[in-house]
C-alpha cells in the first residue's frame, strides 16, 4: 500500500486506466489513512492528556488501550439515532456531510512524497484556501437547526470566529507563496531546502494560530466550550452523526497539522527514512503541540478571541507580508538566517508594543 | 473578639419614638415591635457607635405561640454585635416589614423563611417560594407540619 | 444602528456541567450578554433543618457533614462547638489543637477544589484540577487515618474528637506539610500569572466592598473585596488566639482577587497547621458526655470561619434530648445574594466564572 | 492540467459518497435491529439542562455575530487578488510592490474605518 | 422576571410545581427490576454471538458518562476520575454534557422532588443503549435523608437502576467494582433479545 503510494505520479500516463487507478488508490488511500490516524490521534490525545494529567490514559481495551477508539467507534455506531421533533430535518441531516467532506478533500492536493499526490493542483493553496471555509458552513447549519439554544449559540460563535480567523490564516501563507513563487503545493515542499518556520517564524505563528482557531481547540475553543455551552453544536447530534462531527473535529485537526508540516516544516522532506514517514512523523509533531496546549491553557472569551483575530493577527499578517515582499525585491540574497531574524524581530516588536495596548479582563455592557 | 452591644446601651442611644417600640430585653436579643422593625435597623446601621452595617444571619423559629424572627447584625468597623427579635403572634397571616432594602443580603435569608415558616416580608422586592416549589402543601419548619413526608 | 434582537431565554443548570451541582439560573442573554438573570433555588433541599427536630443532637452530627460536603470537619466543628456553647462543656486541650488541625486542613482541601473547579469552569481540560485532586488525596489519606471515611468524616464530637490521633499520622502530616508549600510554588508559576488566565479573570465580576458588606458576603468573597474580617481574627474560637497568620485580602474585588485570596489562603492554613503541630499537648481527647444528652433550654449562635465564609449554628433548645430549632447560617447561600448583580451585563463566559469564583456548595445552599 | 481537475472533481463525489454512507449506516443497522430505536416524544425534545424549552429559540439574533461576516466578505474577496501578485511578485519587481502597497493602503483604509467605527469592538 | 411573549417566571415556576406534583404522585413505588432478562435463556447463532460479542465489548469498553451529579458522591466519583484513581483506564474519562452523547449516567447524590423531574427527563433523553448506576446510600434508598420531606427515596422511583452501589459515599474502589459489574451486566446482552 505504501509503496503504491508512492508511485510517481506518471503511472497515470504510462498504465492502461492509469488515470483510475490513480484516483483509485489515492481517493481510497486518503481516506483509510485519515480514518486510521484519526482513530490512532484520539488514542494518542488520551494517553497524551492522561500523561500530563499525571495518570494513565486508557490501557485497558487492547494492548496500550489501543483499541479504544475502536471500542468506541462500534459503540457509537450502533447507538439510537435521535432526530429532534422540531428541528430543521433537512438539514438537521446534511449538516455531518457538509462538515465533513471538505475536511478530506484538503488532502486531495498535499503531497506525500515528491508528485505522490491526488492532483496536483496549479492553485493547490487556493484550494485549501476555499474549501476550509465550507466546514464552518457545515458546523453553523448543525448548530442552527437542531433547534436548541446552546447549539444556536455555538452557531452563532461559529459565525463569528471561524470566519474571523479565515483572514489571517489566508494572509500568513501569502508570504510562503512569496517564498516559493508558486501555488502548487507539491512546489512548495520542494522550495524547503530550508524550513519556512525558519525563514518565517512570524507567518508560521500566525498560521498556526490560526488553525488553531479553525479547528476550535484550545484556547479558542468557544464552540464547544463545555462549560458554558454544555456540548456546543452537536448537542442534539447522538449516534453516528455525532461520531461524523467528532471525527471531524480530529480530522481538521490532522489536516491543519498537515499543512502546518507541509507549509512551515518542510513537508515529506528529510533525510534517511522514506518521504511519507517524514510527514507522518511531522504531523504526529504538531498534533503533540496542540494537545499540550489543550491540556494547559484556559479559554478565551469571545470579544478577546475577536480582538485577536482582528487587531492582533491581522495587521501582524499584513505586516508580515509587507516585509517579506521588501526583502524578496530588495534584498534577494539575504542569507536565511538575516531574513528568518528580520522576520523574528518583526514578531517580538509587535508583540512588544501590542502588549503596551493590553488590558487584562472585561467590561459590563450597559442593559 | 466580636463584643456583644450592651442592649441597654442601644435602648438609651434610640430616638425617643423608636424606643418606645422596644418590647423587651431579653439575654438572647432586643424584642422590638414587628412594624418598627425597618427604622431601628436603618436607625442601628448609620448612627456612630453602633454602625451595625452587616446583617450576618436571619433566623425564623416557631415558638408554638407566636413566630419569632432573630436579626443578628455586626458591625464590621467597630468589632460588635447585636441581635434584634420581631414576635409575631397572629399565627395564621405573620406578616413583618423586610429588610431587603437596607441589606441586600436579607433578600434571600427572607424568602427562604417565607418558603419554610410561611411568614410574609412586605415589601420584599420577589417574595415567592425558594427551596420549595410552586404548590408544595404547608409550610415545614411549622411545628404542626409533622415530621418526615 | 438600530436591529431589533430578540433576548433568549436560556436555563443554565440544573443538570450543568458548571453549576458546580445543581444550581440554576434562568438568564435571558442578548447575543452573548446577560441581561436578565434568575437563579433557582433548592434542588438539592433535603430538609436538613426540619431533620434536626426529629433527631437527637448526637444524631444530627452526621447530618452536618451533608451539608457542605468539601468541609465536614468544619461544619462538624461549628456545629459541636455551639452545642458545647449551649450546655457548657469543656473540651481537652488536645482535643483543641487536633479540631484545629482537621479544620485547617479541610480548608486547604475546600480552597484547592474551588481553585480548581474555577479553572475548569475557565476552561482548562481538567488539568489544573487533577493537579489540585492530588494534593487533595493526601489529605483524604490523613483523614481516613484518623477516623476510616475518605468525605463525610462525622469525626467530632461533644466534648473534643472520636478519636485519638494514630502514631502514623502526625510523620505522615510533616511529610505534607514538608511538600505542600513546593507544590504550592508549582501551582502558582503554571497558573498565577497566565496571560489568559489574567485576562479571563482580572476586573471581571468586580464585587465592591460597600456591595459586599451590603449583601453579607463572607469568607474568601468579602475578603476579596478589602474587607479584614476572618472570624478567625476578629472572634477568635477554640485556640486560634494562640497562632501567629495573616488575613489576606483583595484590593479589587473580581475574580482574580478571589482566587488569589483562595491561594494565600493555603499558605496560611499550612502555617496555622504546622504551629498547632508543634504545640501539641498530650492527654485525653474527649470529654464524654452521656449517651442520652439533654443540654439546658436556651438558645446560642456560635459561628466560626468556615471555608466559604461565616458559617453559624444558631441551636435552640427546650431541654430535651432534641434540639427544638437548629438554623444554619450556610455562607454558600448568603455569599449568593449579589450574584443577580454580580451577572447582569456580563458575557455568558464571564457568568460561568463569576460564578465559579464565588465557590458555592450545593447541598450548603439548599441545606 | 484539467485532468487534475477532474480528479478533484471525482474525489468530492468519492468523498461526498462516503460522508453519507456514514450518516446512512445507523438506517441500515437500525432495519437489521442492531441499532436499537426507542423513540419517544420526551426524548426528541430539545435538550436544556433537564428542563422544558421555555420561549422561541429560532429568534431574530443578535447581530454583532453577522458583523464579522461582512466584514470578512469586504476584506477577504481582495486578499484573494494577493495570491497571483505573490506568485508573479520576483519577476514583477518594485513596480509590483508599489501596486500591491497601494492596493494594501486603499484595504488599509477600509480596515481602519471599520476600527474606528467601533465593528471590531464586541459590544 | 419577563421572559417575553407575556411569560414570567412566576408562570414558569407554577409549571415546574405542576410537574413535580405530577410525578410526585405518580411515582409512589419503586420500578420493576429491569435485570430479569438476565436469567433468561435465549436462543443464539453464530451471527448473532459473534455480533453480540463485538458490540458488547464496544459498548463496555467504552461508557460515556453524563454528567447529572447532584450531591456528595459527586466528590467520590471525580476522585475516582482523578489521577490517583483514574477511571480513564477504562476508557471512561470522557464526560459528556449532552444526554445525546452519553451512555452511562452516574447518579451520584440525594435526589430531590424538585430534581427528579430533571433527571428523569435527561434520562429519557439519552440515547439507547443507556443504563443507570445508583451510587451511594442517597440513590439507593434516600439513605440517612429517607425521612424527609423532600427527598426522593431512591432513583429507583423514578429510573430503572441496573447497579446499586452502597456506602455514604461509597469509595473509588466500590465504585470501580460497581463499574465492573455494570460491564459484566452489558456482556449479557444479546440483539437476539431485542436489546
């Protein structure tokens, strides 16, 4: 299977029905691949929560409670499917698939090894760019019409922050495009002689702040914010249309960890073990940071979550930009070191005076 | 230590009009008259050398003949105490001034003796029952409430 | 610019996960913001007061512990110690020191859970808590030492304490003592000066001093707002004339303040441990009185500093072998009072930890 | 180049089939009586802390959500036009910035005038 | 206070009084014992143990627990959840809000009359398969509060409990043996009986 996987891309052109063997094996392959890493991520979050909570985790269901996810998954499977008596049916439906499809299709155009990918899009980022936007769709339609008024209020949150978030996201990976001078993100790994996180630390701080946001985990997860909004926008959801958020959430998870890996930390690149194991590694690296994250840091409030997004990350991704398109013009042959410090110092001037600006807590709003 | 205000001393500080609806005093507290009770509070919160400005503790009791109603109030500047006690004989309709809009912290101690005694404070800004809910029959701290459901 | 909104009416609680139980409250919020707030009462009314009448005065001891579950030697101590009021009864001085002990350490117990439900409630994944439910073990392990129960320990009784002290207890008490002040530090440097945590928490859910006093706020919470009155200081019982602590208290009155009151707390509990320790008399610990105990009619309130505030029994007696009226003066409930002021105009996030910052105990509020 | 297209194209159907076959496979499993389905009026009632939903939820909602939503609709369609710029940004050279700042400081502009109104404030 | 389209709370309270009068009066005794299938001797195949045995084992291993603690026990059993115990072992750290979610619900504390119309309803509202663990004295019987007024005398009124577990409060460990005996209960289970 991995050796398939890692087949040129030309077998397209050279097999007969090469072209279906190709969507075969990598339509096939992506997803298998993601369920598998979902189901080996959430085992790896529990543990890895369990570590930082100074206990165990799950180790009873299989060796290392490894089949616990497994265990899980059955159960959830066959658990009674309630559908709300005054939802919006309809939709109340379509919104697990509309949440979950664009999810799976970012992976369509991330390479696994050098032109081992789906299709390689010539406006790959664009793509990633205009997909990731469709989840929220799915996650506010969910929380809308399962007419209950956490899941309307997680809706509402939706609306909020993850189109808020698009912005800087969007921005922080115009300076890789900078960088490499093209959108295919095959092109992109391949220009990583030198991971961008160094050249970039600004725009991968940004990125992944982002993401995290995106992907609603900690600390902007507001839309599921358990102690606030009981469940958030799958309240209602039970059985396997709550497993398809669920899954989901991890997967978003993965897919962002992918393109964190893919964007700032070289991709499938890296030296003796074969390509995709590199990026298997790397991405098990970033999904490690942000469940340490989860388990350490409290959440934050809605106004302080928009605030960031708007005063903060934006005019830092702007900024970002503005410098990294001076040093490519005037400066093209700055050393990576000049450039990754320019773009560090950059970071910690802004971060510096934004924190002059910094009030700590909140306001009553008159009523 | 928290001292205990000389009732005597209260008594002779009262205006003239507000002394005479002193009843009684007793060891455990000063018995004044349910319908004065709202002035010699206001009364015993901002004179000097009282300023009893916090309202600790209400308790309601049913002495069988009569309800009686204990204020205990501090005085957090000066380091003293004192108890107020209202009796309210009319069994069936008690009825005794609130003292939610002098203390905030009356507003619940008061409901939750209207909700388990049944006696009514007027002018309680949401007198209704607390613990209890809409419909439970009687009043269970009453002595003729019978033990146990 | 003039959009008509409607407000939602939203119930929040009983079954919550952060109404820490099953307290309620009915709020009406426009967006995020509460405008309208109610809270519901007594779903956890047990009777407790009208149990007392039926019950002989040793019965109702256990009863007490019931009452706020996290400190039932405290609410052990206020009760048997307005009894020992009531008919004069002399305890053993070591019978003192060990209450003072028990005390003391169930107030590092109640003051760790309620810091930690408070970060729970801002939204760390249970971390801080487990860490704070380790250090609560401990304590759990010297008190099942001393009388065999892990929660409700029933361990007081007229006239100075069930037992004697076990020969393991007082090395397993140093160890604690030994390591708690480190684990404190720890606690403190993951937590304390947490950007998030500072910007949840600083300003937010200001109670004023006057507000306070006003609505007979007590413990932590009055302290919170600048107000010097611990009864331990101010009416000193038992023996806590003979230690050397101080009374920490806020400046501002929000959040923030609270919890760092809680946190002082802790060290000054310790401190008041470690003297009572090292002035411990020998001899017996109890004075027993007979099993049928009737103390005179009369009536007393006696009141110490329990862990949430003031906490009194006001016992009446008509000389027989029940007492004819024991109300509780139960700080939880009364500290409630300015929540509706506390709330109203506060986003729904802030509500959740406003609340949490109180630290209430349900079965002390509804009794 | 169109036959990656086509790719992706087929892989959201592979992908759009799948997402709902998870959705669909409780059904199944629920005719062959493996998902048990005990449906009851009680149950299919909005969850609210235990209680009965009390007032309309579906209401006219707060509009500060939507403000973000706009503005990301003003700001977000000209962030777009940066991606070719930043592909063609070297062989453009400083004539290409000088556009792009110019084409940043009219965004700018928008930005700091929804700043200043007050939209980015959560009221 | 208003709640809008002419509703104040007072209404709302009236409501809520009905409703626990209501099943005050209908919940004089305790239920039947839901555990009489567990004697019962059942025709099986092959498909069907198999496919017992795979859901079976998915479902005990993986018991999602509502949060719907009222009392005292609420303590032992976030003990029980916390590092020193540590029920995440068993897979069952995983708290969840929504009734929709959960599997398991863990009654934990003094039932009330003026609760039990809640609890009732979010046990109504999770999702079959579901049981019921009555932890501590309180859920069994009303334990040392039976006599008053205001207290439920065991969930067993209102619920169909499937594990009793004694104590005032019962210990992490009791609770981890209740646990398990839940577990041995669900790997009774079998589709062929309808459940």
């Amino acid at each position: 299977m991995v050796e398939l996987l890692l087949l040129p891309a030309s077998i397209r052109s050279e097999l007969p029905f090469g072209y279906w063997l190709h969507l075969l094996i990598f339509g096939l392959g992506i997803i298998t691949l993601l369920l598998t890493s979902v189901i080996i991520f959430i085992w790896l979050e529990r543990r890895l929560v369990g570590r930082f909570q100074l206990r165990h985790g799950p180790n009873r269901a299989g060796p290392f409670g490894l089949l616990q996810s497994v265990a899980d998954v059955i159960k959830i499977l066959t658990k009674e499917d309630i559908i709300p008596s005054r939802a919006d049916k309809l939709v109340f439906w379509m919104a697990p698939v509309i949440a979950f499809t664009p999810v799976v299709l970012m992976l369509g155009v991330v390479p696994v090894a050098d032109g081992a990918l789906l299709a390689d899009l010539n406006i790959g980022i664009l793509f990633v760019v205009a997909i990731s936007s469709v989840t929220s769709l799915g996650v506010f339609m969910a929380g809308w019409s399962s007419y209950n008024k956490y899941s309307l209020l997680s809706a509402m949150r939706t609306v909020a922050q993850l189109v808020s978030y698009e912005m800087p996201l969007i921005l922080s990976m115009v300076g890789v495009v900078i960088l490499t001078g093209s959108l295919s993100l095959n092109e992109m790994v391949k220009a990583q002689s030198i991971p961008f996180i160094l050249l970039q630390p600004a725009g991968f701080f940004i990125f992944f702040t982002a993401s995290l946001a995106e992907i609603n985990r900690t600390p902007f997860d507001l839309l599921e914010a358990d102690s606030e909004l009981v469940a958030g926008y799958n309240i209602e959801y039970s059985g396997m249309k709550f497993a398809t958020f669920y899954l989901t959430e991890y997967c978003e998870a993965i897919v962002l960890s992918t393109l964190t890996a893919t964007l700032f930390l070289g991709g499938w690149q890296g030296p003796w073990l074969p390509p995709m194991i590199w990026l298997l590694l790397k991405i098990g690296l970033v999904f490690c940071v942000i469940v340490w994250i989860r388990a350490t840091l409290p959440r934050l409030r809605i106004d302080q979550v928009m605030n960031f997004a708007w005063k903060f990350l934006l005019p830092l991704a702007i900024l970002n930009l503005l410098l990294t398109s001076l040093s490519v013009i005037f400066w093209p042959t700055a050393p990576a070191w000049a450039s990754g410090l320019i773009n560090l110092s950059m970071l910690a001037v802004f971060i510096l005076v934004y924190s002059k600006f910094f009030k700590p807590g909140g306001k009553t709003v008159a009523v | 230590m928290t001292v205990q205000l000389e009732y005597n001393r209260i008594v002779e500080a009262l205006p003239q009009n507000l002394a005479s609806s002193v009843i009684a005093i007793e060891d455990h507290g000063l018995i004044i008259q349910p319908e004065r009770l709202t002035d010699i509070a206001a009364f015993l919160k901002v004179e000097p050398g009282m300023e009893l400005d916090y309202l600790c503790s209400i308790t309601g009791v049913d002495c069988i003949n009569y309800f009686e109603i204990d204020y205990l109030l501090y005085s957090i500047k000066l380091n003293h105490r004192c108890t107020l006690k209202v009796r309210l004989a009319d069994k069936s309709e008690p009825a005794v001034p609130s003292l939610a809009g002098l203390w905030l912290g009356a507003e619940l101690q008061e409901r939750e003796i209207f909700d388990l005694l049944g006696i009514n404070f007027s002018g309680h800004p949401d007198m209704k029952r607390i613990f209890l809910w809409e419909g439970f029959p009687g009043h269970p701290l009453r002595k003729d409430y019978g033990h146990g459901c | 610019m003039a959009v008509k909104t409607e407000p939602l009416f939203l119930n929040l609680g009983p079954v919550h996960p952060s109404t820490h139980g099953v307290f309620r409250m009915r709020a009406l919020v426009d967006g995020e913001v509460i405008t309208d707030i109610e809270p519901v009462f007594g779903y956890l009314h047990r009777g407790i007061e009208k149990l007392a009448e039926s019950k002989s005065y040793r019965q109702f001891l256990p009863l007490t512990d019931r009452l706020d579950y996290v400190s039932s030697m405290n609410n052990n101590m206020a009760y048997v110690m307005a009894v020992e009021k009531l008919a004069g009864i002399e305890v053993p001085q070591r019978a003192e020191y060990i209450r003072v002990i028990m005390a003391e350490l169930q107030r590092i117990i109640a003051h760790l859970l309620a810091i930690g439900s408070f970060f729970n409630d801002m939204g760390t994944f249970f971390t801080p808590f487990f860490y704070m439910f380790i250090q609560k073990e401990k304590i759990t392990d010297l008190f099942e030492m001393v009388c065999g129960q892990r929660l409700l320990y029933n361990y007081m009784r007229f006239g100075g304490v069930s037992h004697d002290l076990p020969p393991e207890f007082i090395p397993a008490l140093t160890r604690f003592l030994d390591e708690m002040p480190a684990e404190i530090k720890k606690y403190e440097r993951l937590l304390a000066e947490n950007e998030i945590v500072l910007a949840r928490s600083k300003n937010v859910g200001v109670l004023t001093r006057e507000m306070a006093v006003n609505a007979s706020a007590a413990g932590p919470v009055l302290r919170a707002s600048g107000v010097d009155w611990d009864i331990r200081k101010v009416d000193p019982y038992s023996i806590y004339d003979r230690f050397d602590f101080d009374v920490p208290t806020g400046a501002n009155g929000d959040c923030y303040d609270r919890y760092r009151v809680r946190v002082e707390e802790l060290t000054q509990s310790l401190n008041i441990i470690r003297q009572a320790v090292n002035g411990l008399p020998k001899g017996k610990v109890l004075n027993p009185v007979p099993l049928r105990f009737r103390p005179p009619a009369g009536e007393v309130y006696s009141h110490i500093e329990g862990n949430k505030g003031e906490l009194g029994f006001h016992v009446i007696s008509d000389g027989s072998d029940k007492p004819y009226r024991i109300h509780v003066r139960a700080p939880s409930f009364i500290n409630l009072t300015a929540l509706k002021n506390m709330l109203i105009g506060w986003k729904l996030a802030d509500a959740i930890i406003i609340f949490g910052s109180i630290d209430i105990c349900l079965g002390e509020v509804d009794r | 180049m169109l036959s990656e297209f086509s790719l992706i194209a087929l892989f959201i159907l592979i992908v759009l089939g799948f997402a709902t076959s998870l959705v669909l496979i409780p059904v199944a499993l629920r005719k062959l009586g493996i998902v048990p389905s005990q449906p009851s009026a009680v149950k299919s009632e909005p969850y609210e802390c235990g209680l009965e939903t009390t007032g309309p939820t579906w209401i006219q909602f707060k509009i500060r959500y939507y403000f973000y939503a706009l503005l990301l609709i003003s700001l977000d369609i000209t962030v777009v036009f940066l991606y070719p710029w930043a592909v063609e940004l070297t062989s453009l050279g400083p004539a290409g910035l000088i556009t792009i700042f110019i084409f940043l400081g009219i965004l700018a502009v928008g930005y700091l005038y929804a700043w200043r109104k007050g939209a980015l404030e959560w009221k | 206070m208003e709640i809008g389209s002419g509703i104040n709370s007072m209404d709302l309270d009236l409501h809520e009084g009905h409703v626990i009068e209501d099943l005050k009066n209908s919940a004089a005794s305790a239920l039947p014992e839901p555990s009489r299938w567990l004697d019962e001797e059942i025709e099986r195949n092959i498909i069907t143990t198999t496919v017992d045995k795979l859901l079976n084992w998915g479902r005990k291993t993986s018991l999602w627990t509502e949060t719907s603690f009222t009392a005292c026990c609420t303590f032992e059993f976030i003990s029980t959840s916390s590092s020193r115990f540590d029920i995440a072992r068993f897979g069952m750290e995983v708290l969840r809000s929504s009734p929709r979610h959960a599997d398991l619900m863990i009654t934990a504390g003094t039932l009330t009359w003026k609760m039990a119309p809640q609890i009732k309803r979010v046990y109504e509202q999770m999702a079959e398969p579901k049981w019921v663990i009555a932890m501590g004295a309180c859920g069994i019987s009303g334990g040392i509060f039976a006599d008053s007024y205001a207290v439920v005398p065991g969930y067993n009124r209102i619920l169909p409990v499937d594990v009793y577990i004694p104590g005032c409060p019962p210990r992490p460990e009791a609770l981890l043996a209740g646990i398990e005996l839940l577990r041995k209960k669900i790997e009774k289970r079998s589709i062929a009986k309808g459940n």
